[in-house]
C-alpha cells in the first residue's frame, strides 16, 4: 500500500522530532554540531541574533510532513511587513528560513513544498526566498551536503541567483602557536569591536591589520555541552604590507581562545576567493563546505 505523505501545522508533541530533522542537517554540515529541543522551539518564535530583519518578521508558521507518524520534512516560514521602515527587498516578502526532508523522500518534500507555497500565496507575499538557516554558526543558505533540499526547491520553482559563500574550520590547536611565532616587532592590540573581540597588529604604532572574534557563537544554550565555537566575523590583514602579521594574530587569537575554553573556530568567504582560501588553509583551516545563498521565486 502506497503511504501518501500529509502536511499539516506543527504541534508541540512534533518538538523532539524535528529537533532531531535539524540535529541530522546541521551533522552534515559543521562536525559535532547538534542544538537542544528547546533550541529549536526558540528559533521558531523569534530570532534575537537578526536583530535587524527579525522585527520586520510579522507572522511564522511551521509546517510538517509526516508519513506513519513519523515527521520526514519540515519547514519553517516567515512574513515581512509590509511597510516603509522594512527595506525595499524584504519588504511585502515571504521567506523559507529553513526547509528540511530525509533524503530520498521525494514525496515528502513535494508535499511539503506545496504547502510551504500554499501559505505564502495565502499571505499574499509578492516574492518569497528560501534558506537553509538552522540555529548553528556556519549553517545557512543551501550547503552542498544537502543536494536533496536544492533538488526540492529547484522542483518547486526556486532559483539560486546569490553568492557561495566557502564555510571553514579550525580547531585552536591547528591554529598558529603563539610559542613558535618571533613577535618581528608587532604588538597586539585587543579592544571590542563592532562583531567581538577585536586583535589589531601594530608595528611602531602604525596597524597592519586586525581579526574579530564572534564567541557569542558559542552560546551554551545553542550546543551540547563541552562544545565550545566561535565565529572568525571578520578579517583585514594585507600580506603584501607585512606577511607575518595575519599568523600572528591568529595565534594571539588562539591564546585567546583557549583561555576561553572554546575549541572551534569558524569563518566563512567568499567561494570565488581562492587567495583568501588558500590563506586560511594554509594556517590550520579546513574547508568544510560550500553553500549557495539567495534563492528566491516570485509569488504574484
């Protein structure tokens, strides 16, 4: 007998099931990742880190597909206001913050893209846009260890036309030991910064580059314990001015990091940069995954 797969709204008895539908994605994606059930209930009634975008959001539903009791797809989704203070490309806009299906339930995730289109046609959204954003440093936008969830959107009438963005990581041991390293002259600098921690290099008073270090990432209601990351936000350093200044400051970095307790470090670039890859590989990072961001189908 042929099982027809039915979507409906998500209950709160679906909790430890769709905790563990993200826990599976997030698995493929960053190594050891895994969140709470009570963090992915959070995530699905408002999301305190986007706190630009997230006060524009005016309704959230999410719905689930399940097959003999069993959820195999799920997707939460999200409506934008539609008014002058929210920017011209959310505004009116629907978004699928994240679509989730067992591989090779293809069924399932036609029915549930159905009913994701179904909703949005209902709240009479102009555009809608599709992402992979799971509540975990590193995982958005549709990463490459997921081909079954593009295959699903492709179906259902979605188009990548956004970047691709390279996800690494480093462990804090394979990072630069500030033990090894001849300080040459530089000095560190530590301040706050826009994003985190903020390390500038200084020779002679003058910068020769900077790093920030996002450890908010690591909230331990986000993680299993003993699992500690944090998130490179962002890096400036010219090679061609001085070589050994972004070594340096990524020991710096690790020395803050261990006396931080967190083991794990992610950034994210641009797919397209092989000279900032080859950087960062070349200093204790490893590729993990690519992801394609700005998926998008018009509505009406």
């Amino acid at each position: 007998m042929q099982i027809v797969p039915r979507a409906r709204l998500a209950r709160r008895d679906d909790r430890e099931q769709l905790a563990e539908l993200v826990n599976a994605h997030l698995s493929a994606v960053i190594p050891g990742a895994r969140v709470s059930v009570n963090t992915v209930l959070a995530s699905l009634e408002r999301q305190p880190d986007e706190y630009v975008v997230d006060p524009w959001v005016v309704e959230r539903v999410t719905i689930v597909v399940e097959q003999l009791d069993r959820v195999v797809a799920a997707a939460h989704l999200q409506r934008f206001a539609d008014r002058p203070a929210v920017s011209e490309d959310y505004r009116g806009a629907g978004l699928v913050q994240w679509f989730l299906v067992i591989p090779e339930e293809d069924a399932a995730a036609d029915a549930l893209l159905r009913a994701c289109l179904a909703q949005l046609a209902a709240w009479d959204v102009r555009i809608a846009y599709a992402d992979g954003q799971l509540p975990f440093p590193g995982v958005y936008g549709v990463p490459e260890s997921w081909p079954h969830v593009r295959a699903a959107l492709e179906r259902g009438g979605f188009v990548w036309d956004g970047p691709a963005e390279t996800v690494l990581l480093a462990t804090t041991a394979s990072l630069p030991d500030p033990a090894l390293l001849a300080s040459e002259g530089l000095a560190v600098r530590r301040t706050l910064g826009a994003a985190g921690v903020r390390f500038a290099a200084e020779r002679d008073g003058s910068e020769l580059g900077s790093l920030e270090l996002d450890l908010g990432a690591g909230r331990a209601e986000r993680h299993a314990a003993g699992v500690g990351i944090a998130e490179l936000s962002d890096w400036d350093v010219d090679d061609e001015a001085d070589a050994s200044a972004l070594p340096w400051l990524l020991a710096q970095a690790r020395a803050w990091l261990e006396l931080s307790e967190v083991r794990r470090l992610l950034v994210a670039e641009d797919a397209d940069d092989a000279e900032s890859l080859q950087r960062l590989t070349g200093l204790g990072f490893r590729e993990l995954v690519t992801t394609a961001r700005g998926w998008r189908r018009a509505i009406r």
